[in-house]
C-alpha cells in the first residue's frame, strides 16, 4: 500500500467528539427523555410511513415541516429552516458566521460542540468564563462585543451542562450591544418555562435553536431548527446540506407537531417535578453539591468524581455524564432526570458509593 498525505492542519491533535454513550441498565447520561412518543402518535407515524415513497429524495427544505413550525411559534415559513438535529444547525452557523478570520465568544463552562465547530472551521474563539455560580459575565461580554469584532456569540439557556437561564434583560443587554448574530440555543427551554422567541420580533441578530431531540422524545430521529430573521435564514439556506432532513424523519417530526402538545406538556410536567425531587434528595445527601437546573439534568459536584462515575457504572450500571476534566467543572457530574424508578436507582446507587468511601 502507498502512503496517504496528511488530512487538514486543524484535524491534528484533535480528539472526535465522544458522548462516552455506553450501555447501561440506567441510561441518564445523555438527556434524552426516557418516554416514547404518545403511542397514538406512534401509531399515525407508522401509517404515514407505510405509504412513503422511500425511491423519491425528501423536500430539500422540509417546507412542510417549516411551515408546521412556523404556525406553532407565530412566524412565518422564511424564518424558519430544519436541520438534522441542532447539531446539523450548530455547525452551519459556524460556516455561514464563522471562518477564518472571523471571530466567536464562547462563555464556558457550556456545550463543548460550540469550541469544536469553531475550532473545525477556522473560526477564532475568545473565552469569557462564567462567574461563580455560572451565569454570564454580562458586564465583560457586553465590552467585548462593543469592540465591533465579534461576528458571533452562543448563549445557551438553560445552559448545558450547569442547567441555569440567561434573563430576559441579559439576553437583550447583549443583543444590543453590537450587530454580532446572537445564537440563543434553547434545546431545554421547555423544562424552563418561557421561551425567548418573542424578542426576535425586535432583534434582527437573534437567532434562536431548538430541537426535537430532548422534550419531545425524539433523539434518534434528529431534528431541530433555528427560528430568525429572512436575511440570516436565508445565509443558513446556502450552507445546509441539500438533504439533511431525510423524509421518514420529516413525517415522524410533522406527526408529533400535529399531534399537539397536551402529552409533551404533561411529560414536561412530569420531568421538572422529579427534578425537584431529584434536587432536594441531593441536596440532603452529605458529600453531594447540586445546582440548581431549569433543564431536564442536574450538575453535582462530588469528591473524585471520576471513581464515583466509574463505580456508579461498574456496580450499579448506572450512566451519567462526567465533567470532572472539564474546565470550571472539577469534580462535576451530570444526571438526566430519568422516570421515577431510574433517579431512585441512581440515588441508592451513589448513596452506596459514597458510604462505602466513608461518608
Ligand atoms: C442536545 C443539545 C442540542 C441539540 O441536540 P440535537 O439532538 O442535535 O438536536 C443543542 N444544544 C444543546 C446545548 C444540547 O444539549
């Protein structure tokens, strides 16, 4: 065999993003939402699918699915374009906005893909951590963008993985502080309450994500989309990949907007109840800090954290995520909030680690 030249400069060193997703008896790594769809939801989905024609390549542009959309959030079909989950969407804001020679804000500790998009892109970063208790450093942000050399910055809320909001008033504080586009990523907005969505009537640079991957029940199908202004909807259009949103996962996302959102609503419900539980049981464990969370997971912070994680896998089969060697997160860990039987499993299971380590 002949040699093969060298990939891309930016490729070396760099590590393929991992979700470290293995299997395990309780799955509360990945905030996913531990319920199917509404099976008569289901059972509509499976029929629409029986009479696809799977030899025709999908509307390009989901225009069915934008439309859906765009009713249900009060815009129209030019302010909204689907991606193949917000992933898909992450990275093209960073082909459209970012580049060589352009410059992003990343405000950690938060979702690890934005640093990585960059970096993959040839975009600049500039850091500006978090304060303490993780909110943004507005004051500092808000300086750096009145520089006018920002082309992007991402705001995420409920922040993953510390679960905590941007205010309303810091959202547009930041929005008004230069022409930069604001990417506000609400992937968990509906374990929060109320959305931003409203103020992209006002602001031109606001650019907001969802997905159907974590509310809605649908992780594995891969859906989301951004919601903004035509002009920037329009830049994503030249982007995208032609076909990203494959037609089964066009009929299954339109099937579960149709079907409304009397059962997400309940889940949701449901989901920020056991949080609470979830965060008062932790709360009163000795050894244990937790944060507060408006999203579906709760960060801890635990001595070594990185045994802890392994023996909660190990002998309890028990997944969550492990932050511990990410920066401002030291000793972190992640849980999704599970059903009631997963966050009880999980609760035994690191009560029995850290008895067995003395306390
Ligand atoms: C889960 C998540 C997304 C989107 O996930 P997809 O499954 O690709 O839609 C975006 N941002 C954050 C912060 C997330 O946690």
């Amino acid at each position: 065999m002949g040699p093969v030249r060298s990939a891309n400069e930016r490729l070396s060193g760099l590590e393929p993003y991992d979700p470290r997703y293995l299997p395990a008896e309780v799955m509360l790594s990945a905030n996913e939402s531990p319920f199917d769809i509404a099976p008569g939801t289901r059972e509509r989905v499976e029929a629409r699918l029986r009479e696809l024609a799977l030899n025709r390549y999908p509307d390009p542009l989901a225009n069915g699915l934008r439309d859906a959309i765009a009713a249900s959030s009060g815009l129209e079909r030019g302010n909204v374009l689907v991606g193949n989950g917000g992933d898909e969407l992450l990275f093209n804001v960073f082909l459209a906005y970012g580049g060589p020679g352009r410059t992003f804000i990343d405000l950690p500790p938060t979702f690890s893909v934005y640093a990585y998009n960059a970096h993959l892109t040839g975009t600049g970063k500039v850091d500006i951590p978090r304060l303490g208790d993780f909110s943004v450093d507005e004051d500092a942000v808000a300086a750096r963008l009145s520089r006018g050399d920002i082309d992007l910055v991402v705001l995420t809320s409920p922040n993953n993985p510390t679960g905590n909001l941007i205010p309303e008033a810091g959202c547009r504080r930041l929005l008004e502080a230069s022409d930069a586009l604001v990417l506000l990523d609400e992937a968990y907005v509906e374990f929060a309450g109320d959305s931003l969505v409203p103020l992209l009537a006002e602001y031109d640079n606001l650019l907001i994500l969802r997905t159907f991957s974590k509310a809605f029940s649908l992780a594995g199908v891969r859906v989301g989309y951004v919601l903004g202004s035509k002009g920037v909807i329009d830049e994503f259009t030249k982007v995208r990949q032609p076909y990203s949103v494959d037609a089964v996962s066009q009929v299954i996302a339109s099937c579960v907007l149709e079907d409304g959102d009397t059962v997400v609503r309940e889940r949701v419900a449901g989901t920020v109840a056991r949080r609470e539980e979830l965060f008062g049981r932790l709360q009163g464990m000795e050894g244990v800090e937790v944060w507060p969370s408006a999203a579906n997971f709760l960060l801890i912070r635990v001595t070594d954290a990185r045994g802890v994680w392994q023996r909660l896998y190990d002998e309890h089969s028990v997944l969550v995520r492990d932050f511990s060697s990410s920066a401002g997160l030291a000793d972190c860990l992640r849980v999704t909030v599970g059903t009631e039987e997963e966050n009880a499993a999980f609760l035994a299971g690191l009560e029995a680690v850290l008895a067995a380590r003395g306390f």
